[in-house]
C-alpha cells in the first residue's frame, strides 16, 4: 500500500469532514470511496454514450429546415394548416 501526503485547503477539509460524519467512515475510508464512486463513473462513460452524452455539455440537436429560425412562424402555420385544414 501506497501512502500519500496530502495538504486541503479548508474548503475540502470541511467537505471531507462532513462526508466522515454523514457516512461513518474515517479519512481513509473517505478518501477510498469518493476515489471509487470516481472510477466508477468514468468507466460507465467509457461504456455507455448516453452516460458521456449526459455529462457533456451538449444541449441537443434535432434534424429540420436550415431556415427554421427565420422561418419559424410560417413553418408552424403551414404545419398547423396541414393537421388541422381538412378542406
């Protein structure tokens, strides 16, 4: 086993101190944990798209008329002429 030497600023040292008491567990046990639950999200964004796809910062995307957002008001009235005029 490794051993490491680590300094936090009080930020993470008050985080780290709430994550022990919340979960019962000392600062190795802590420090294992968070490590683990860490690797297990890469390794299911490495196998699964959607996981990668939720963590991206990609909003969306949909295929429609190269024109749609100057065009927006008409191509809803044609739609809504189509569904709803049965002439």
């Amino acid at each position: 086993m490794k051993n490491f030497d680590i300094q936090l600023d009080e930020e993470y040292a008050q985080k780290l101190a709430y994550i022990q008491q919340e979960a019962d567990q000392n600062t190795v046990e802590a420090i294992k944990s968070s490590i683990e639950l860490r690797y297990q999200q890469l390794q299911q964004q490495k196998t699964d798209p959607l996981a990668k796809l939720k963590q991206s910062k990609f909003i969306g995307c949909f295929k429609g008329e190269t024109d749609l957002a100057a065009n927006s008001e008409a191509i809803v009235r044609s739609l809504m002429q189509q569904k709803y005029d049965h002439r």
